[in-house]
C-alpha cells in the first residue's frame, strides 16, 4: 500500500483537482490511499461561520453561502453540467452543516467547531471522488470518522491506537482506490473530532501506520523539503534526504512543510515519507527515511513571525531561582503559552512564546504582580540548524537582537 495526501494549495480549483487526477496517472494508483484536506482556504472560512454562529449571528448565513459558492463554482468548471449528482451531493452537505448549527444546543466553542469544521474535507473528497469517477477513475469515498478513533478533546483529539486500529484492520479495503478525509475523526460518542490545524499529514500517518503501508508521499506546492521557506528565504535548496530525526527537528522547529506530528508513527514502523512537488510529480523530491545523513548537508532556515518575547526581572535585584522558574512555567502552562526559547541569568529570565490562543494580556496580568517585566509582541524567532559563522553573519545582518542562544547543532535568535 502507499498514501498519498494532497494539502489545500493542491486542489484550491478546478485545475487543481484535474492535476491531482493527471499526477495519479502519472507516478500510477494501485494500492493507494488518498487523504485530501479542505479546499484552498476553506477551513479559514469555516472559522468564520464557527464565529458568526458564536459572536455574529446576522452575517451566519452568508457565511454558508460563501462557502458553498465557492465549491459550486469548482463543480461547474469541473462537470459543465448541474445535473450531475455531485451538485446534490454537496448541497446535501451544506444543509447537514445547516440543520446542525440550527438544532444544537451546546455552548462549547471547541465541540460546535470541531461539527462544523470537517464539512472542508468532507465536501472536497466528494468532489473529488465524484470527479475521478467521472474521467473514469474508479474509486471509493471513505468516511475517516468511521476509522480514525479520537478522545474528546475537541479541535486536538489525541488518537486511540487501539480502536484506530482494529477499525482499518477490520473495515478497509485495501484492493481498492481510497480517497478519504484528512484531519477528521470521532470520538466514542460518535461525534466529529479534529485533529489540529494542518493535521491530514497526520492523518496519512495514521492510515499508513495502520496499513503498515510501504510508503507516504506528502504531495505540495514546492519540489520537497528545501533548508528555508521559499516565502521568506532567498535561493531555498532542496535536500534530497533527511532523517526522521532530522524532520522531527525541523517540524518542532516551525519549518510548516510537515506536521510535528506525523512523523512519529512513521518513524516507529520505519515507513519512509516522500514531500514532492505535485507540478513536478515524477521529480525525486525529499526522503525522510531511518538514519538517513542530511543531503545536502547545508545550514537550515526556520523562521516563526509573530512569536512574543517576555523578560522578566524580580522587583528587589533578588535572584531569580527555581521557586520563581516553576511558578512562571506554570502560568505558561495554564495560559497554554507554547513556549519556544527560553534564557535566564542571575536576576532575569526571558522567554519567547507563541500566544495561540490569545491569552498574552491575562497572563501579563498576573506576571506584573510579581515580577518586572518587559514584553516585545510581534517579534520574529529565527532558527539555524547545522549553522556555521556565514549563516549566522547573513540572518544577523540588518536586524536588531533581542535574544541569540547557541547550542551545538542549533543557532535560535529573536528579533524585532
Ligand atoms: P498543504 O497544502 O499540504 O497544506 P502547506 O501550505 O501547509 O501545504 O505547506 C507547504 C508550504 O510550506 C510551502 O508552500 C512553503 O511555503 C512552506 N514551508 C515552510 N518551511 C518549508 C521548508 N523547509 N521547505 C519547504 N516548504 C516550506
Ligand atoms: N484543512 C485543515 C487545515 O487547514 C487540515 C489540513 O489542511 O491539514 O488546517
Ligand atoms: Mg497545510
């Protein structure tokens, strides 16, 4: 078996989802589980209803609208025709979202978003499906909430192995095409789980660890891993080859070509991860495989915008020591703070966070009752691996820094 998974950016249109069909024919699908995400932006738009429904109800149905628009205007350019059934369909869908959001009675945030925000995938793999059948590539739509088995912590299930498991090895059919939803799963109520933004990579890891497939081909919109993102970096270079390790570092460090998590279940089954470009499919690519050495072995960019920097000193010259330490990450802890660097010196402690969840001002609020503290919001976290003193000389020059630690192996600096 192989999975391959194709992101937002590679079915954004019509075009888009008539190359997913030519790279099929192209790199050949025999014994293949595709794992689609939401088209183009449509999970951002799903936000905004999830927030209209919350905080706007007027703007509510136009939200909808919005949304499902978009997708009829891929249907017509693919099928020409409105009678063809995957208009029914997917209007089908739409009014499933609808009659949700009109009967339900739950004031929980993460509950009602993680309902409605599936519709993205479930909508695009029918299309999808709907379309390969209809240039003649025989397939099965796969509902992945009947397979992948979550906890109830919507908007980031954590897995349940077991039932995960004994669901694919009992309910799939691997003699099949598959196409199936990335991101989504249920939870034992039944109810839609997620799996965290960005998270059908990790979907395709799932099925494939399940699958003890051969292999996972993470199909984008640049020729592979390259050693910077092409969006802020000069000259980015491809590297052919990686390890698990080498990925896991990159992903934990930012590089957003991979989701962190994926590459864990891949690593354990030893199961190598191909991210190739799906304009260029018959290109190598990157591997990331078991004990590979970095090839080419070059200095790696990360880059983080819109990090915040929090330096804090005790309000009498004391020292800051462990006491004060556990206390600070436990706010961090409780503000869900994900914390990327931290440095401290007799009396002070910096520390780089990212504020996902918006909660900065309350945490400031309880950090300036014990504490002096500085804040620098919107700063960029910059991260070298493999650095060497010309890689460093070239990401210092021009900018201010507010923070540089060095390890071996790893440079990080914040800066304005
Ligand atoms: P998907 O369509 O699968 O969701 P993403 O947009 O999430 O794809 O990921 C692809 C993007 O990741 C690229 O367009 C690129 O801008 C960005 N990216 C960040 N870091 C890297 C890197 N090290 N190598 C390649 N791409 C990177
Ligand atoms: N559609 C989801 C998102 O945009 C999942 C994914 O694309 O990986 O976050
Ligand atoms: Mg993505």
């Amino acid at each position: 078996m192989q999975v391959f998974k194709f992101g937002g950016a590679s079915v954004k249109d019509a075009n888009g989802v008539k190359n997913v069909a030519s790279v099929l024919q192209k790199v050949g699908y025999k014994n293949t589980l595709i794992v689609v995400s939401a088209m183009g932006k449509t999970t951002n738009a799903l936000e905004v209803v999830i927030n209209n429904y919350f905080n706007n109800k007027k703007e509510l149905h136009s939200a909808i609208q919005e949304v499902k628009k978009y997708h009829n205007a891929i249907l017509l350019d693919l099928f020409d025709d409105e009678k063809h059934p995957s208009f029914k369909k997917t209007a089908a869908l739409f009014d499933e979202l609808r009659s949700f959001l009109e009967v339900n009675k739950s004031p929980d945030y993460s509950f009602v978003y993680d309902q409605v925000i599936g519709y993205g995938e479930l909508v695009s793999t029918v299309i999808i499906s709907e379309y390969f059948d209809f240039i003649g590539i025989k397939n099965d739509w796969v509902d992945a909430r009947e397979h992948i088995k979550t906890d109830n912590y919507y908007r980031r299930g954590n897995v349940n192995w077991e039932d995960t498991q004994n669901l694919i090895t009992k309910n799939f059919n691997k003699s099949v095409l598959n196409i199936t939803q990335g991101f989504i799963g249920s939870d034992t109520n039944n109810f839609t789980t997620t799996l965290g933004r960005e998270g059908s990579d990790y979907t395709a890891a799932i099925y494939a660890y399940c699958l003890n497939a051969d292999s996972v081909t993470i199909w984008k919109d640049v020729p592979g891993v390259l050693n910077a993102d092409p969006r802020y970096f000069e000259n980015a270079q491809l590297l052919n080859k990686i390890s698990y390790r080498e990925a896991i570092e990159l992903a934990f460090y930012g590089a957003s070509v991979i989701h962190p998590k994926t590459l864990q279940p891949l690593q354990q089954k030893e199961i190598p991860l191909y991210v190739k470009s799906f304009l260029n499919p018959e290109a190598p690519g990157t591997m990331v495989g078991k004990e590979l050495v970095i090839e080419p072995n070059i200095p790696c960019f990360i880059v983080k915008k819109d990090q915040v920097l929090i330096s804090l000193s005790s309000l009498d010259f004391s020292y800051i020591v462990e006491e004060n330490i556990s206390e600070i990450f436990s706010l961090l802890h409780t503000y869900k703070m994900k914390v990327d660097v931290i440095q401290n010196s007799a009396i002070s402690f910096s520390v780089c966070v990212d504020n996902i969840y918006n909660n900065l001002d309350k945490l400031l609020l309880h950090l300036k009752a014990k504490f002096k503290v500085t804040c620098h919001e919107h700063v960029s976290l910059y991260t070298i691996r493999h650095y060497n003193e010309n890689a460093i000389n070239q990401l210092e020059k021009g900018k201010t820094i507010l923070l540089k630690q060095l390890t071996e192996g790893t440079v990080q600096m914040v800066t304005t």
